[in-house]
C-alpha cells in the first residue's frame, strides 16, 4: 500500500469533523487508476453523505453501483462515466451564489470539473472554483452538500457524451471579492436565492437543488460562526 493508502486507512475509522478549508491547505495527489485506495477514499466519502432528499438517495446509490463496477471511475480514462467535483460559491455572508455562463454548454451553472486521479473530491471542487472564477482566497466546507449523476453533452466538440457523478460542495468567497472567470465561462453573475427561478437564467433542477442546499448550508455556518454579540 501507497503511503497515500496508509495515510486513507489510517483516517477511515473517525471521519474528519467538516470545516472550512482554504487552497493552501490542499495538497493534490492524484493516483493512477490501477491504485485503490484512490477510489476508495472517493467512495468512502459518499458513503458516509447522509442524502436530504428521494433525489439525492437515488444518485448516491447510482454512483456507489458505478465505481463498485469500474475500479478507474476516478479517471477520464473510464470513457462511460467518471467522477466530478463541483461547488455552488457564495459570497461572504452567504446572501449571493455564483453561477456562470459555460462555454462548452451554452447553460448557466456552477463551476466543477473532473476529479482526475484526485481522490480529495472537495480539493477537486475548490480547485475547479478557483481556477474557473478567479477569486483567490477562497474556502470550502469539507462535508458534500449535494451528489447528482447526469449525462453531459459537449455541443462545440466530438467528445462523446457520457456520464458525470458529481459530488458537490459550498465554496465561500472573501469579503467583497469579484470574480473574473476564465475561457471556459462566458459570463458570471452573482444571484439571490429568489432567482433561482429566474426564466434567463434558465436553471434546471439540479443546479437549483445544488443551490437551495448550497445557501442553507453556508447560511447556518455563518450564524454559527458569529460572535454571540454580533
């Protein structure tokens, strides 16, 4: 076993309790797919995600079913589906979230990406955050709030259209930051929970279940966090 193996095994027994994480703290340590301690800390982590809701039952089971018949579903490598990472992002009192316009889809959502080898599925979320926002300094709450399977369908390239199982977080931004993005949105907007309807933005039900989890989330940590005189 990998030091990366001993390391998981070690910490199986008493999961970490959730706080936020800043992007020093990350350290990324993909492992190849022929490793299994990678998938199985991934794995680990949606298993120990108590579901809020039918939906959010139903796609974890679906993705503990898929990674228990491909050993390399950490990887781009298993061509019918591989596990994602991705985070709803709200500023610091947890009042907006951001969503961007995506390139490649033509659809407003929340920034995410392949995990990659990266068994560390909320360093994967914050990563993705930071690189397609442009914000620095921001954090994640280590716990999933949301875990979603859906089919992705690249409308600009030829690569085939499979299956993405996504595991999600809330990111928080610093005080009074702005997002720049990069080549993979064409627009960001930060948004109100009341917009989450909003027919121009045009939201489907798994972004808006991401969301509503996303804000309740972030908005009773940040209560929590608030000095008692506050």
């Amino acid at each position: 076993m990998t030091g990366a193996g001993h390391e998981y095994a070690a910490r199986r027994g008493s999961p970490p309790r959730p706080r936020w994480q800043a992007a020093a703290a990350v350290e990324p340590r993909p492992v190849p797919s022929d490793e299994p301690s990678g998938l199985a800390e991934a794995v680990e982590t949606v298993k120990r995600f108590t579901p809020r809701d039918r939906i959010q039952a139903q796609h974890r089971r679906r993705l503990l079913a898929f990674a228990a018949r491909h050993p390399d579903a950490l990887h781009r490598s298993c061509e019918t589906g591989h596990l994602t990472a991705s985070a709803w992002v709200v500023n610091h009192d947890a009042t907006r979230g951001l969503v961007l316009l995506h390139a490649k889809i033509g659809r407003w959502l929340q920034p995410g990406g392949h995990a990659d080898g990266e068994p560390t599925l909320w360093g994967v979320a914050l990563r993705e955050a930071t690189e397609e926002i442009g914000i620095g300094g921001l954090e994640v709450w280590t716990e999933p709030i949301d875990v979603d399977v859906h089919l992705f369908v690249n409308r600009r390239d030829r690569e085939p259209s499979h299956l993405h199982f996504d595991v999600r977080y809330v990111v928080r931004s610093p005080p009074g930051a702005s997002p720049l993005g990069n080549h993979e949105s064409d627009a960001l907007r930060w948004i109100s929970s009341d917009q989450l309807t909003d027919a121009d933005l045009g939201l489907d039900a798994s972004t808006r279940r991401l969301a509503r989890y996303g804000f309740s989330v972030a908005r009773a940590v940040h209560r929590s966090n608030r000095p008692a005189n506050g």
